[in-house]
C-alpha cells in the first residue's frame, strides 16, 4: 500500500527503534528523565523560548495552551476552518470551557483588521477576549504557509490589546523548509507554540509545547490533570530527539514529491488540483470525474494507493518520510485508471 492519507503515518526509523532501545530514563513526573529534558530542551532552543514541554500529542498540546492562556468563559479568536476549530472535538468548549469565534481566512490567514475588529469591548454583557490562535502550515488551507507579515500584524494587536496568540505549529517545520523563515522567527509572534514530532518530522509519538517557564510550570500542571504526566517516557522522547536532529532538512523532499505529485495531478483529465502545493499536502476537486471522494478513495485503495476524503468534493494526499518518487509515479498511473 502507498499510504498518502498523512504524514501521521510514517514508521519509526532503524535509528529511531535504536535510540528508543538505548534511552537513558527516569521518572519525568519528578522531571528527572533525562532524555526528557534533553528533548524540552533542544525543542526551546529551536524555538526561541524559555521552556518547552513534552506532551502526547498535538492536540493534547493545543487543549493544554487554552487551559493555561484562558479562564472559563472567556473568548478565543481563531480562523474557521482551523484544526482546533474543526478537528480537536470540541475540546476548547469542553475541556477549557471557553467560547470560539471563528474567522474565515484566505488561505489559512486571517485578516488582521478582522481580528481587531472581533475583540470584545468592554461590556457586561460581553466574554472577554483573551487568546488568539493562529496555524501555520494550515491544514485546511492545503498545508499553506501563512506568511510572517500576517504573523506579526496579528501578534501586534494582540498585544495592544492583551491579548495572547497560540501558534497551532503542528507542521510549522515544513513552514520552514519551505519559507526560509526560521521556526524561531515564527515563534517571535507567539506566547505559544505547539510543533508535532510526530508528523513530516517521522517521530512515533509526541508534541512539543513551548512558551515562557512561568508558562510551561502552570501548562505542566495541566498536562498533569489531563493523564498526560508519564514516567519513563524518555524511550519516546528518544525517537523525537533523532527527528529533530535529523530530519528537519529533509522535510524539502516531502515538497518535492507533492509538487510531483500535485503536477502529474493536475494533467489528469477531470481532476483539479484545489491548492497551491507549498509544502506536503494535495487537495484535489473530483467532481468532475464519476467519482464521489468516497468511491475515488475506494477505487484508488483497490490500487493500492490510500486518500483521505477531505471535503464534499475533495480528497488529501500528504507525502511523507515513507514516500518515494517512484510510489508518486504508481500513485498517479493509479489515479489516471480509475478516473
Ligand atoms: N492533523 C491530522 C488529523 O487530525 C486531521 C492530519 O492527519 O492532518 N494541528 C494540526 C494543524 C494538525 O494537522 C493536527 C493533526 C493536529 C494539530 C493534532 O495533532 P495530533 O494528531 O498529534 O493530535
């Protein structure tokens, strides 16, 4: 099977099993596992922070920056078709008990005049605004780059009005490798940022949550109440160790392949190739073909390829770690037989 549902998917690396095998332990719930703290701590430096923390997954990061930034009832802006807006359950009203406003954004990016003009004033009646979340790359928007001006005129209104930003950094290591722009350049217009191991980056488990200290000591706290305090976890933190080590440049293939992709894609009759491809993901329209997205993932799976349905008439195809040039070629002979 040529697996391009995600890049959740990929397989721990020979290296990664070995470090996982090797790594040195203790109890990270008294902080003291040192793969642990050897990880937190090269996850701040790349980030620019004071402090970063462990946690199980992105959105175990994300939920845990909305419990430690807000107070129940409070409101947090955040673009439309955003992965916490959209994917995380409802874990905002749920579990931090506070109310969403979403923005339609173009191309992941929220104007910032419509921010600034969507934070409460004072009234009685009024939640008050606290926290502005932000995604980059943003999945919805078919893993486009949010550009960093858009970055930076977000993080200077919520700053003269208060407030804090969240960056939803799951793939903001792929906004890298495609911009230019370091992740710590990003993360100067974030209080908080949440990086994934565990996608493009080709770790098992895991994401990184990275703030100030006084921040990180209250989100630990937190990660605490939501079961996520584990023990000997440095044999998980190992594999993300190697991911940052060594696969951060290597994220540049995974374009590669999906403009290949996305390309060969797009010469296909009925198929129309929806996003721009600056990164790892595809979204392609079948609406012309005599497919449902249902009945194209169906088809292509019988080929041996796996899609993800994606919209009503869409599908997602992400490149990965595990994907070659030449799984891109099968993949498209398959898509050009069933259309
Ligand atoms: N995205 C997954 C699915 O949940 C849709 C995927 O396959 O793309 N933020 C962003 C922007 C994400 O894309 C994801 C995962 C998360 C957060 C959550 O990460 P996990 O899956 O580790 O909870």
């Amino acid at each position: 099977m040529i697996d391009l549902r995600s890049d959740t998917v990929t397989k721990p690396t020979e290296v990664m099993r070995k470090a996982a095998y090797e790594a040195e332990v203790g109890d990270d719930v008294y902080e003291e596992d040192p793969t642990v703290n050897r990880l937190e701590d090269k996850a701040a430096e790349l980030l620019g922070k004071e402090k970063a923390l462990f946690v199980t997954s992105g959105t175990q990061g994300n939920q845990i920056a909305a419990l430690t930034h807000c107070r129940p009832g409070e409101e947090v802006i955040l673009e439309a078709s955003s992965h916490i807006y959209i994917y995380e359950v409802g874990g905002f009203s749920t579990l931090a008990n506070v109310q969403v406003r979403p923005i339609p954004g173009m191309n992941g990016a929220m104007d910032p005049v419509e921010v600034k003009n969507s934070i409460r004033s004072e009234n009685i009646h009024y939640p008050t605004t606290s926290l502005i979340c932000i995604e980059n790359t943003h999945n919805l928007a078919g893993g486009a780059v949010l550009p960093l001006s858009n970055m930076q005129a977000i993080n200077q209104i919520a700053k003269e009005n208060n407030l804090q930003v969240h960056l939803d950094g799951a793939r903001l290591f792929n906004a890298q490798v495609a911009s230019g722009i370091s992740v710590k350049e990003y993360a100067k217009n974030a209080d908080s940022v949440q990086f994934c191991l565990s996608k493009g980056l080709g770790a098992p488990v895991g994401s990184i949550i990275a703030g100030t200290e006084e921040f990180i000591n209250r989100a630990r706290k937190w990660r605490k109440m939501l079961g996520g305090g584990l023990r000997q976890v440095g044999i998980i933190a190992a594999p993300g160790l190697i991911a940052l080590e060594e696969n951060i440049d290597r994220l540049a293939e995974d374009h590669v392949h999906a403009k290949l992709l996305a390309d060969g894609l797009a010469n296909i009759d009925g198929i129309k190739v929806e996003n721009k491809v600056e990164t790892n993901i595809i979204i392609i329209n079948v609406k012309e073909t005599k497919h449902t997205p249902e009945s194209f993932v169906d088809a292509l799976k019988y080929k041996g390829v796996l899609a993800g349905v994606f919209g009503l008439d869409t599908i997602r195809f992400v490149t990965h770690y595990d994907v070659t040039s030449e799984d891109i070629d099968k993949a498209l002979v398959a898509v050009q037989e069933i259309v």
